[in-house]
C-alpha cells in the first residue's frame, strides 16, 4: 500500500530523553523533596527513569545519527515510541511527585 517514510531528528530524541534523565537526578538530589516525597515515591521514580533510560540507550545504539522510518516498520516504531512513553512516564511521576510536597 501506500507507505509514509519520515527522516527522526536522532539528537533530538537523544536530548529529549536526557533532559528527562536529568530532571529525575535533579529532583531526587533535592533531600528535602526526595524525603518529602517519600521512598515508594522514589521508588516509583526510579523505576521510570531506568524504564526511559533503557529505551533511550536501546534506541541511540540502533539508530546511530540519522534514522528513517517507514510507518509499516513496526520495529522502530516501537522504539520510538518506548522513548516518548518512557518520557511521559518519568515527566508524570516527577510533576505529581512535586504537586504533592
């Protein structure tokens, strides 16, 4: 059928993904909000920050500095789609986390 191929900006993704590595290391290394927040949250945390840091470094290792994607290649699809879920997890956790303190 008709097949739709899209250029990923690489380093894009790769920032996106470390910026959200970043924010866990920040949060978590603020001990009054890490306290505050309490261990299961923490826990909670740490757990979508290995989740985004796995996709991340899945991803990053497949795709080298360019990547072009065909929407019938499920393959990549889906480890684009791992990063950005895994983004979304870790920005979802850290912002109900700090709402909470």
């Amino acid at each position: 059928g008709n097949v739709t191929t899209i250029t990923i900006n690489v380093a894009e993704i790769k920032d996106y993904g470390q910026a959200g590595l970043n924010a866990v290391s920040t949060v978590l290394s603020i001990g009054a909000v890490a306290s505050g927040i309490g261990a299961s949250t923490v826990g909670i945390i740490t757990l979508a920050d290995t989740a985004l840091s796995t996709a991340l470094n899945s991803f990053s290792t497949a795709a080298g500095s360019t990547l072009t994607i065909s929407y019938d290649d499920t393959n990549w699809k889906s480890r684009v789609d791992s990063v950005l879920s895994a983004l979304t997890k870790v920005e979802s956790d850290l912002s109900a986390a700090i709402t909470g303190v």
